[in-house]
C-alpha cells in the first residue's frame, strides 16, 4: 500500500519505519525541516532501540521517505496515519489537540481521490467525532474516511511493539475501512495477532483505561513498598507471590521511583480530568490517588537516600546512573529519574549524571547539573551512587560494581529502580539499598 504518516515523533518516526518493513510503500511528513532532513538521511533524531536500523535500512531501500510538504503526502497516499502530539494543555487540564485538528483539517481538502485516514494519537472521548464533522466539512470528493486505531507502545520497545504487536485496536464505522484496516496490518494480522473491531468512542476509551491500568499496578506496588518498610518485609517476593495469580500478572509489579515518559504522565492526567468533567467521582477518585502515589516516590527515593548515606547529602557528591525515564530510549520527558537526581540538587548535593543515550537532552532539560561522559567518570570519588534508569549495562554487567568499588570513596548503591542482581554488587563489598526491601550488607561488613 501507499501510506502516509503525519507527525513523525517518538510515535510517528518509528510507526513509519514499520510500516516500511512491513513492505508498504511510506512517506512521512515532519514538518520540521532539520529532523525532516535527518531523517531522510537515515539518521534516527532521538535513540530508540532497533529503530535506527530500521530506518536507514528503508530510507536506502527506497521504501520510506520523508517531506515537509502535507500535498505531497496527500497525492501520493490512499491511507495516511495521524501520529502528531497531544501535549498536556498549559493548565494541566485534558489533552491540547490542536496538532490533531490542524492535521485533519490541512490533509482532508488536500484529498482528491477516496482515502482512508487513520488516527493514532492518544484523544480524549470525543475527540474522533469532533474530527469527522471536520472530515464533512472539508472533503471535497465522497469516500474519505476517518477510523482510530490507538497505539500501544512502551517507549524503549516501539519498533518492537509495532512489529509484533499483542493485538489491534480499530474504531470505524463501515465495511471498507475495515478492509483498509486489515490491508494494511496484513502480515501482522497473518502471525494470528487479534484484531478487535469496534466503535471510535470504544477504541479511544480503551486506550485511556489500559494506560490508567498500568500505571495503577505501578503505583499499588509503589504503595505496597511504603508498607514493606514499616514492617520489614520484602516487596520483591511480595511482587512475585502476587503475580503469579493470574487475574493480577507480574506485568507493571516493580516497585520504583514511579512512572514516566511522554505518553503516561499526561494519558492519565487527561483522562482523570476528563472523567471529572463526565461526572464519574469514584473513577476520578481512584486515579487520582494513582497519581498521587506517582507524585510522591522521587521524595521517598531522596528518604532512603538519606538513609542510606546516613544522614544529610549536602554537600556529597553522588554518582547518578541514568537520566532517561526508561532504558531504551533517549526520552527524557517527565523523566522520574531527572526529577529525584533535581530534587537531590535542592537539598544541596551533587548528583553526577551519566547516561548511555540520553545525555544530551537530559543537559539541555537541566543545564545546572553535572554530567559525565562515562560510568567510571561519574562514580569517581563519588559518596554514594544512585541507579535511576535501569540500563543493562548498569543491571547486569558483571565488571561495573568491581570496576567501581576501586574509584568511590564510600561503597553504597541505591537502586531505585529494585532492578539489580544484588549478589554481584555485594560480593564486590557493597550495601546495596532498595525501595521496599532491607538493606542488604556483604559478608565482611
């Protein structure tokens, strides 16, 4: 097929490498000339995993191409994906879908033959009949049609999830998007991945309520940690024993220092405004305290710091591991890791931050902190080193903890992720402190 995506951003620029691999003809539009170029170049503007690859593998092959010009896309594409942002509005209030409605309204009197537009970006209920007035209004030739197939992609593993996705989610209203719809999705739908068909309203609600769900088993567990350290108990093994039930699952059951990125934070302050405004005070009740758990665990990752360190870090200089708020990706929006390592800041000590792929934004976020080029530069004479984003190779390299004890002066590691193999960090003579768990001391001490 000829395919189109509109807005080519952490969701858009990945979508448009899939949809190259998947063997359809793709052009993407981006309408900032510098990453619009980048990309045309195969360069990957932000890190995420494999899809770099990807794209300079379909930018060679001639499959994937990128234009700042919405005509051109509008001429050569029979279907054309939205994926352009959805931002917090300023007063925190809902979604701003000004990039949404600015994309339909430009694209559709562009259209000159039947096309199928396709909506990816995350809207609030209400949003798809909103844009089909739009897409009335404005068509100047029948059989342009509008249908929302909302994404479900875990930063860090897009090119994954778009690949092999564990189902599709589609709202339409008629007989021939679904044909479109299972077209273009073909090898997928091949591999025997679900396609579940349903109404608009339906598709954007589901969207909402499994982002709303994940981040409520984050925040349980988070909570539950606060309950494993007033008693002494260990919330791993708690973790694990309550997973195995299968109505609960291990999915989104590590504690830590809360979630964040580009698409939780807001999907869920969206839609606990939204449902607000519906009228439902026991579901906004819910996640609105889902959010408060969340606001709440960088404070207790600086208490077990504190305690850590054994007493007050000001002036202590601490190796910070990890700026973006995921491995896997360079995003360092609402990133929970830069938000503990600024809040470290305040109380006076100096966090040293290293991170494999998100240095960059991270310095340009928070240019008043300190950065280094490397682990070992960052550990270095360090009072205490905190692991925020769990990298591999700050989780599992088996050198890193032995390579370290010989440059900090004081050998602790507070994981706030709960995210290392403890035995090799204490065998090289660390204590090792986790949020919801005992600290764990080696042998000699």
């Amino acid at each position: 097929m000829r395919v189109s995506v509109i807005g080519c951003g952490h969701l858009g620029a990945p979508h448009s490498a899939a949809m190259a691999e998947l063997g359809h003809e793709v052009i993407g539009v981006e309408l900032d000339p510098d990453k619009c170029e980048a990309l045309s170049d195969g360069i990957a503007p932000f890190y995420e995993a494999g899809f770099e690859d990807l794209l300079s593998r379909h930018t060679s092959s001639g499959r994937l191409r990128f234009t700042t010009d919405l005509a051109e896309a509008a001429d050569f594409a029979d279907l054309h994906f939205v994926t352009v942002g959805t931002p917090l509005r300023e007063d925190g209030r809902g979604y701003d879908v000004s990039q949404v409605i600015g994309a339909v309204r430009s694209l559709v009197p562009l259209l000159h033959r039947p096309a199928t537009i396709v909506g990816k970006s995350t809207v609030p209920v209400g949003t798809v009949a909103r844009l089909q007035e739009i897409v009335d209004a404005g068509a100047r030739v029948s059989g342009v049609e509008l249908i929302w197939n909302p994404e479900f992609l875990r930063e860090g593993h897009a090119v994954q999830d778009s690949l092999f996705p564990d189902r599709i989610v589609v709202g339409l209203t008629s007989p021939r998007a679904r044909e479109m719809v299972e077209e273009v999705y073909a090898p997928i739908l091949a591999r025997g991945v679900g396609l579940i068909v349903t109404d608009p309203p339906t598709a954007e609600v589901i969207k909402s309520a499994a982002n709303s769900f994940l981040t409520t088993k984050i925040s349980f567990i988070n909570a539950i940690a606060e309950v494993c350290e007033f008693v002494g108990a260990d919330v791993n093994m708690v973790a694990h024993a309550i997973g195995i039930d299968t109505r609960i699952g291990h999915g989104g059951m590590r504690p830590g220092i809360g979630y964040g990125g580009g698409c939780l934070p807001k999907d869920v302050a969206a839609f606990t405004h939204r449902v607000g405004e519906l009228g439902a005070r026991h579901a906004h009740g819910l996640l609105s305290a889902v959010e408060s758990v969340n606001a709440g665990r960088p404070l207790a990752a600086v208490e077990l710091i504190e305690k850590a360190h054994g007493g007050p870090i000001s002036g202590r200089v601490i190796a910070f591991l990890g700026a973006s708020f995921k491995a896997g990706t360079s995003d360092v929006r609402d990133s929970p890791a830069l938000r503990l390592a600024g809040q470290l800041a305040e109380r006076g000590a100096v966090p040293v931050i290293y991170d494999p792929e998100a240095l960059a934004a991270a310095s340009a976020l928070y240019p008043e902190l300190a950065y280094a080029d490397t682990a070992e530069q960052a550990v270095t004479d360090a009072d205490l080193v905190v692991l925020a984003t769990e990298w591999p190779e700050f989780t599992t390299d088996p050198t890193l903890p032995v390579a370290a004890a010989d440059l900090v002066r004081r050998k602790v590691l507070v994981d706030v992720r709960n995210a290392v193999e403890s035995g090799m960090w204490l065998a090289a003579g660390w204590e090792v402190w986790q949020l919801g768990r005992q600290p764990q001391l080696p042998e000699a001490h």
